[in-house]
C-alpha cells in the first residue's frame, strides 16, 4: 500500500511541474495538419522552406567566418556545430522534397504528408538553430578591433603621482604629554 501511493505521489510531483511548465512556456500557434495541406500548397510551401533554409545556411556560413576571425575557439567550435546541423537538415529536406514530388505525382497521399511533415519540421529546427548561433556569436557584432588604441587625456587640476603608491608621511612632531596635571 505505501509503495503505490509513494507512486501516486511522484505522479502527481511529476503532473504539477509539467502544469507549471505548461504555463510557463509562451504560446505556440496551432499546429497545421499535413492531411489538411492540398498537394498543391504542399509543394509551393516545402520549396519555400528550402529556400528560407538556404538563406539561413547562408547567413551561419557568414557568422562562422566572422566567428573564425575573432579567433575565439569557442564561438568558432559552437557555430561550426550548429551549421554542421544545417547542413545536415538541409540534405534532408531536399531529398524529402524530391519525395514529396513524386508522391504528389503518384497521388499518394500518405506519403506526401510525411515528405511534408520531414520538411516542416526541418524547417522549424533550422529556425530554431539559427536562434541557437545567434547566442553562440553573442557579442560579436559589437566587438572591437584588436589594433585599437585608446588615448586618455588627464585634467590639469588633478593632483600628481601615482594614487596606488601614496607619499609617506612626513616628520610628525609629538609634544609629550604634560608630566603632571594641572588645575
């Protein structure tokens, strides 16, 4: 008996953290169904996506040469990861593609939505990759040169020397105290 309700309490554990997940994670718009996508909008939308795809195959080229340029491994090594991924996403989706043409021209429709559904979904995880570089580059727009130099000017009124090696003290002359009071 103790055993199924430590279970029954893990479930319900388990069951409010996915609510409080649920309300936390913003709102997504509704998901299409491939079985409602006519063959004709299915095709027009998948070689859409393979070209949003390549634009942004294009654009995480871009970034990892910028990334290679600041020499910084990590940057370089997190952009290099997420295009390889692209890449990869990409090579699937054209094929799906090619299979989703001649699905249409077959009139199978089974097959014609999960061509459709692989690229759709491809086309979601390169957003969501090219998200992903996004941070991996963080503050590389704003970068600086490396042969930058800064010339500081000082103000005439401030006082000399160096603030971080103060002067010694000089002699202190210390009167004894009186030897004995006197009223």
């Amino acid at each position: 008996m103790s055993r199924s309700l430590r279970i029954l309490g893990s479930l319900a554990v388990l069951l409010a953290a996915g609510a409080s997940l649920a309300q936390e994670a913003p709102a997504r718009p509704p998901v299409e169904r491939a079985s409602e996508v006519p063959d004709a909008d299915k095709l027009q939308r998948s070689t859409q996506a393979l070209v949003v795809m390549r634009g942004v195959l294009t654009e995480v080229q871009a970034k990892l040469v910028e990334a290679r340029g600041t020499k910084d491994v990590v940057k370089l090594n997190c952009v290099n990861e997420k295009l390889t991924q692209i890449k990869g996403l990409l090579r699937i989706s054209e094929q799906a593609d090619v299979a989703l043409q001649e699905a249409v021209a077959r009139r199978d429709s089974t097959s014609s939505e999960h061509e459709y559904t692989k690229v759709t979904i491809a086309r979601q995880k390169v957003s969501q990759l090219n998200a992903e570089t996004e941070e991996c580059v963080g503050q590389l727009l704003f970068r600086t040169d490396e042969n930058l130099s800064v010339d500081v000017e000082e103000p005439r009124d401030l006082p000399g020397g160096d603030p971080t090696q103060p002067q010694p003290p000089g002699n202190v002359i210390a009167r004894p105290p009186p030897a004995s009071p006197t009223e």
